[in-house]
C-alpha cells in the first residue's frame, strides 16, 4: 500500500508528502531525519491509501503544484486544521 499523507506543523504550516510506510515515514519527520521539516514537530491530520506508486505520486503533485486541489482538500478536513 503507499500512502499520500498531510503534515501539521504547530503553527499551521502544511506538509505534503508520499510513502510506502506512515508510521516510519512519520517518525522519521519527527526525529529530524527528514531535511524539509527538520526541528518541529509535525502531526499527522489526513492520508490516503493507494495501491499504485504511481497514483499516489500524482496526488502528492496534484497538492504541491495546484492550488484549488490544496483548497479543495483544507475545505475537506477544515476542523482538523484549526490550530489546538
């Protein structure tokens, strides 16, 4: 299974990102293995399961580079991205 997943990051900043392992994938963010999120701490708010590769790295693109499917997906999970 591969997994495209969103980040939060305490100030509310957004990661988007893709993997084969969540729970490892996460971890790592969080350890600090990871150069682009390196030193915060990053919350896991929302992820979707492919069975292609090659799917889930058209969605994980589809959010970097297309700003009305980012929108379309905050509208989506709204409540999970209020700060806490």
């Amino acid at each position: 299974m591969h997994y495209f997943y969103v980040l939060q990051r305490i100030n509310g900043e957004l990661y988007f990102g893709s993997t084969n392992d969540l729970r490892g994938r996460i971890f790592d963010h969080n350890a600090g293995r990871s150069f682009t999120t390196r030193g915060d701490k990053w919350k896991l708010i929302y992820y979707e399961a492919y069975a292609d590769e090659r799917d889930t790295r058209r969605r994980e693109q589809q959010m970097k580079y297309h700003g009305q499917a980012k929108r379309w997906l905050k509208d989506r999970i709204k409540n999970s991205l209020r700060q806490r």
